[in-house]
C-alpha cells in the first residue's frame, strides 16, 4: 500500500530500435524523487527500459527520444532536479527527423 507521500506515476515508452515494442509502468514514488532517480530505479528491473530507452550510466535517454510529463517536453538536463511533486503520466517516444 501507498504513504500518503507518494504518488503515482504512469510511464509509457517506446524504443527507437524497437518499434513494435511498448514499455509500460506504473508505481508509488516518494514525493519529490526526481526523474533520474526513478529511471534508474526501472532500469535496474527493466530490461527494455534499461537496454533501449534509458542510459543509467548518464542518466540520460537513448539518443533520438523525447520524455514528455503531462504532454510538456522536459529535456535531459532537468532529470537529476525535476521532482516529481504530484501524480504524472510519463511518455516516452523515439522521434525522427529527415527530409
């Protein structure tokens, strides 16, 4: 069961180098854990997450992917100071450029 200081969060991703593949998750965090500390936390249980998606060694995503919170972009180098303070979905896309 979940403490009152914790909330949940939802986190969907696809990989790049998987399309046909989802990542799905949803869990009880403490308030105010930051980004990086909850995909390091999936990555050491998720082997999709932790092989295609997320970069645990420089808390950073793969190349070529977005993480999106409540539909607003949040860039890579807001992961180790963004806490996560009330329940969020979490998407996580490849995404491609060309011309």
């Amino acid at each position: 069961m979940a403490s009152m200081d914790s909330i949940v969060v939802k986190l969907e991703g696809r990989a790049a180098v998987k399309p046909g593949e989802s990542f799905l998750w949803t869990g009880h965090v403490e308030r105010g854990t930051t980004i990086a500390e909850l995909f390091t936390r999936i990555a050491k249980d998720e082997r999709l997450f932790s092989e295609h998606i997320f970069n645990k060694d420089n808390d950073r995503l793969s190349p070529y992917h977005l993480l999106f919170i409540n539909k607003q972009i949040i860039r890579p180098d807001k992961f180790k100071t963004f806490p996560l303070t009330e329940p969020v979905e979490m998407k996580i896309i490849p995404f491609v450029s060309g011309g």
